[in-house]
C-alpha cells in the first residue's frame, strides 16, 4: 500500500490562469494525484475555468509541508506549493483535466488508486491547479491529495 498525503493553498482568481497550487515530484519517486478538492472562498453566482495542467518547471511559491494521513509514515518526498508568485513552465497541450465549476458549490474529485494522475521522476517535474475568471477577483482554495 503506498503512503498519501495533502495538502491545500489559497489563490485569488485574475483574468488569466493563476496557479492555486502545485506539486512536484523527485527524481527518486511518481507521486500520484489522488484527490482534488476546490472550495470558493465567497458563495457568488459566477462560473470559474479551472485547468489541472502539468509542468516541466515549478516557478516560485509559497512551500507548504505536506500532511501524512498515516502518522507512521516517512515525510513526503515530493513537494507542495501555494500562492505562486512566478507561474510554473506549463506543458503545452498537457491538460489533465479541465472544469469549469459554479462558485456556490465545492467540488470533490477522488480518483481510485492506480487511475489517478501521475508525475514523472524527473526534478522539477510536476502538475499545478489553475483558475480565471474575466472579472472576479475573489479567492478560492484548493487541496491535492497524493500517494507516493
């Protein structure tokens, strides 16, 4: 069985994408993206483009540590990001999974293990959570949960 983490991060949404969160693997593993969960911060009546897109660069962020969800298990190898302040270097034609979500509902996408979205051992290699809207500025918060 393998070990699972999460983590979460906030973003404000802008006119083009914005990198909510990001996580990038290690040379020495292929996490895998097991769950996504995207949570509106204010309940309003707009519809927001989402995009899970992989990179071949990390760009700058905010690190978070990652939460075990087994106590017994070593810490996370791969690393997480929030509140980017350079975009990471996104994979053209590499979408994961595009959305476009009503803010007033929370949305939950919890993959069966082994089918989810898996990053390269390659450093600096990852997938990041993406968000636009043309004119709301609000924030929204997103959680990655992941097995290595």
């Amino acid at each position: 069985m393998s070990r699972r983490y999460n983590s979460y991060g906030d973003q404000n949404v802008s006119s083009s994408y914005i990198t909510i969160v990001g996580l990038t693997g290690a040379t020495t593993i292929r996490p895998e993206i097991t769950r996504l969960v995207i949570n509106p911060k204010t309940l309003a009546d707009n519809v927001l483009d989402y995009l899970l897109q992989r990179y071949t660069g990390a760009g700058t962020s905010t690190a978070r540590t990652p939460h075990k969800e087994d106590d017994g298990d070593p810490a996370a190898l791969a690393s997480f990001g929030y509140n980017h302040t350079s975009e990471p270097t996104y994979t053209s034609g590499s979408i994961l999974l595009p959305l476009q979500l009503f803010q007033k509902v929370p949305y939950t996408h919890e993959f069966y293990e082994g089918h989810g979205f898996k990053i390269p051992a390659t450093a600096a290699n990852g997938a990041g959570l993406q968000v636009k809207h043309a004119s709301m500025t609000d924030e929204v918060q997103a959680v990655l949960g992941w097995s290595e």
